[in-house]
C-alpha cells in the first residue's frame, strides 16, 4: 500500500501564480483552487487510493511566539488567501482526508501523518508531495520519501544527504545554520550550505559542535570565524532549530484506512460546478 500526503498549501501558492486568473460567474477567484484539486485528481486517476492533503488553514502557528521575523500572512495575495477554504471545502466534499493546520503548520500535519502512516505495517511506502527542504526530515530510507510534483523527482534518504550534504535526521540542525528564507528565520552569519553540512557530518547536532575550531579537524573555510559566531549565539541557533523541526506527535488519523479515498461525498458535483471545473471525479480508478 502507498500513502500519498499532499502539501495544499505549497500547490495553493504554486498554481496561483503559475495559472491565469479564472473568475467565476459569481466574481470569485479560482484558479489556484482548481489547480490544487486538479494535483488530488491526477493521483486518483494514476492509482492512488490513500492521500491526506494538509494545509495552513491559519498562517500563523506557534513558531510566531517564538521567533517574530517567522512567517505570516502579511503581504499574501488576498484572492489567494480567499480560496484556502474553498479548497479545504471541495476536498472534504471529494471525500479526500484533509488537514486544515491551525496553530500548527501543514508541515507539522505532513510529518505527522507521515510518521503515523510508516509505523503501519501494510504501508509499504509514503510519498510526501512537496519540495520543501524541511520535509526531507521526514524521509526514512526509501519507505517514506518526498516526491516534487512539478519534475516528479523522488528523494529517498540518499537524496537527501546529496542535495543537502547531511542525512534527514540533522535537517533541523542544517537549517539553524544556513536559515530558511521561505519560513522567515535568516540561520547563523557566515554559515553556508557547504560549510553547514561539512561540520555537522563530524558532529551530527549543534551541541555537539565544540567552541574551538582547533577541534573540528575538517576543512571549512573561516573556521575561526563561523566558531566565533556560533558560540556567540548557539542559542539562537537552538532557537531556529526548534522553528526548523516539524511536530511528528498530531494525531490525524487512528488508522491508515482512514486514508482511502472511496469516492466523493453527495453534492460535490454542485461544488465541481461553482469552480468551474470540467471534470470533478477520477475517469478512471485502479487499484494501488
């Protein structure tokens, strides 16, 4: 069995800016809405039979308690923020599991569910379908791993340590370093991509990293200076560890076959109809 997870909110934002505008007869926006139930549709008519989409229902989480530069809804397209509902809507009608995030993230509900979804034996891998760098976290092997749906490139846990030089259990520690732009926290000054993976490839973890750059017997260009600056502020780099790990602990779902998607919910060919859409349902299924 294969458990396809599906990042609403990265496929909200990349449809609303990659599609036309389509304005509906009665004035609402829903081209990025279209194009996000148009990911579930395809992976329904390839095969899939279990797919829980997550999404950020409310932008804001508690990371913003924590770190004030973190990410909001500020400066978000309105005609975008307008058709979150309307998604999680049409994908509860489709009869897709859906996660809308409050106080947490949809990465928090993607690592989440994927880590739930692993511990069952019947799943013989979970697809988790964004590219975003802080869900190679939850890569395990080759059983659970990130799929980009635009190139359909998949990452297993090799993947990860070649695109970020540290394998997914220290992509929280590689982020403290180098920041993460798209989440709002700027990492530690100086640490870069290449310098990042090379000293937590001797160390593992930030802790564990000593002071004295005479101990770190690696080749890393301005050693002197990237321990001076992390031994200055270790705790802020903590800090965006914690902003970098995702919650594994949400409890989506009790069992997996929760997850099977048996067919629309009564009335979402009106909802079809309110979006404009040709086709609402899979022209074909096959069992996966």
């Amino acid at each position: 069995m294969k458990v396809h997870l599906v990042d609403g909110t990265y496929e909200l934002f990349r449809y609303h800016f990659a599609l036309p505008s389509h304005v509906t007869a009665a004035g609402r926006e829903v081209a990025a809405t279209r194009g996000a139930m148009g990911t579930v549709l395809q992976l329904l008519e390839e095969g899939a039979t279990h797919v829980g989409v997550a999404t950020d229902h409310v932008i804001e989480s508690f990371r913003n308690d924590l770190w004030p530069g973190y990410k909001t809804g500020d400066g978000v397209d309105p005609m975008l923020k307008r058709q979150f509902q309307p998604l999680e809507d049409s994908l509860v009608a489709m009869g897709v599991a859906t996660w809308p995030m409050v106080e947490l993230e949809a990465d928090d509900g993607l690592a989440s569910a994927a880590h739930y979804a692993a511990q069952q034996k019947r799943v013989h891998r979970v697809c988790i379908w964004t590219p975003d760098k802080d869900l190679a976290q939850s890569v395990v092997g080759d059983r659970v791993v990130q799929i980009a749906r635009r190139t359909n490139e998949v990452r297993n846990e090799d993947g990860v340590v070649e695109k970020f030089g540290v394998p997914p259990s220290q992509i929280p520690d590689y982020l403290a370093l180098v920041g993460d732009s798209a989440d709002g926290y700027p990492g530690l000054p100086g640490w870069g991509a290449k310098s990042s993976a090379t000293v937590l490839a001797r160390f593992r973890h930030l802790e564990s990293i000593p002071a004295d750059c005479g101990d770190w017997h690696v080749d890393v260009a301005n050693a002197g200076s990237l321990a001076r600056t992390l031994t200055a502020q270790r705790d802020l780099a903590l800090l965006f560890r914690t902003l970098a790990t995702l919650r594994t602990d949400i409890p989506l779902f009790a069992d997996v076959e929760e997850l099977r998607w048996s067919g629309p919910k009564p009335g979402f060919e009106q909802i079809g109809a309110r979006l404009d859409a040709a086709r609402t349902v899979p022209s074909k299924r096959t069992r996966g």
